[in-house]
C-alpha cells in the first residue's frame, strides 16, 4: 500500500516542530511547552486538542516540542490519534495509537483496512492509507485528517542538537486538516487562522516566525475542552439522546 502522506507545506499543516501552515497560507512556528496540551482549533462544534513532547538541551532556554497527539472532540464523543513511545524505530512496525472515547480500537491492516463507527448524526472512519504509521480519519461534516507517525531522524537530531535520548525515538505526529463547517469566530492556534479577513501578525522574511497564545490556549488536559480562549462546550448525554 502507497502511503498517503500529509502535505506539510500545504493550507492546514502542523508538521515538524511544530509548524503550522494557516488557513491563510501563512507559515508560522508555536512551540508551546513539553508535556503541555494546546487547543488547535475550538469551535461551536468540534475541538481539537494537541499534546506536545520535548526537550531541552542543556544551555538553551526554551524547549523544542513536537505533537506526539491530538484529541478530536465533538458532540459527546473524543477520538485520539496518538504516536506510541519507541526507543528505536523502524517503518513496518505500527506505532499509530486510537482510542475511541477512552477506549483503544485496532485499525484493519486487511480488506477495506479501516474502522468506522456511527456516532448519531456523524460517521467517523479510520482508513490506513499505508502499511503502518499512516491513516486518514474523517468526522463527516466536520474535519478531515490526513496523519502519520514519523520519528526524529539521526541527521536531524544532529543537525539542530536537540540531544534526543539513546533510547527514544521521538515518534510525534504530522498531520493535514481540512475543515468543513468552521464558524466565522473559530478559535485556536491554528482555528483563528481560518476566520474571514483574518490577517496573521506571522513576521515575513523570518526564518521562523513564532507566534505566542500559549496562555490562551493551554488546556487542563488532552482531551479538555476548557482553556481562556475555547468555544467548544461537550453535548450533554441527555441533550443528545
């Protein structure tokens, strides 16, 4: 199977470390803090929620983060995309964690290779767009992912000193989002890029342009839907029956 990779230099990427491309086109860098979970994108009706690993090498003042998942959340239900701690990787060995609210689900590697559930008025379909580490989920009407799991290669630990550990791989995620029913006062790192008119305070002609909101968008957990900035409110179980 040829894998279907997320175009990282495409309008709804948050690749790297980390590095967003906004629904506006612009390029711009948010590195939060390790172990910390940021709100992408919150709205009436969906968030999503992204969990950041780093480290710090000695002599440097601010951490270097990556995704290493994401909390999809919407009605009453959470869908989590996750990279599984590795100490040495190796592409045939799956290391795509899902969880289907709070529970882990196994995606088919065989026949049509996917997972889909009926959630009331939405499907949500997992389908395997490689032999392992790369999927592309669908919340119909709401968002469409492109994911895959990558680790931080020998050359580029060596190039930019981030002095990963021996014994992990740093396996984090790349992802491509495409909205579908986004409000004009969407909210998030990357949400707020999609409003109408919206113009990004991203430096141009910066090798990387960073942009703050940590303090905006910093959520209690993964899949909490509160920080100061946040939209999105859980369906109550009783208001969706």
């Amino acid at each position: 199977m040829a894998a279907l990779k997320p175009n990282c230099n495409g309008f709804g990427a948050l690749c790297y470390d980390p590095r967003f491309i906004g629904g506006d086109g612009v390029m711009f860098y948010f590195h939060g803090q390790k172990g910390g979970n940021f709100a992408v994108v919150s709205d009436d009706k969906l968030q999503i929620n992204a969990h950041f690993i780093g480290s710090r090498p000695q002599g440097r003042r601010r951490d270097y983060t990556w995704v290493q998942a994401l909390s999809v959340m919407f009605d009453t239900h959470t869908l989590v995309l996750g990279a599984k701690r590795v100490s040495h990787w190796d592409d045939n060995v799956d290391s795509l964690l899902v969880k289907w609210d709070g529970e882990e689900i196994s995606v088919p590697t065989t026949g049509d290779a996917e997972w889909r559930v009926d959630s009331g008025e939405r499907q949500v379909v997992v389908e395997r767009t490689g032999d392992a580490n790369s999927v592309r989920v669908m919340v119909t009407g709401l968002v469409q992912m492109d994911v895959k799991v990558v680790p931080i290669g020998e050359e580029d630990n060596r190039i930019h000193n981030y002095q990963i550990p021996a014994d992990d791989a740093f396996a984090h995620l790349e992802t491509q989002f495409k909205f579908f029913d986004l409000s004009e006062l969407v909210e998030g790192i990357l949400g707020k890029t999609y409003r109408p008119g919206y113009v990004s305070p991203a430096k141009k002609g910066v090798f990387m342009p960073m942009l703050g909101g940590e303090d905006k968008y910093q959520t209690l957990s993964l899949d909490s839907p509160d920080c100061k900035a946040c939209r999105f409110q859980r369906r109550s179980e009783a208001a969706s029956i």
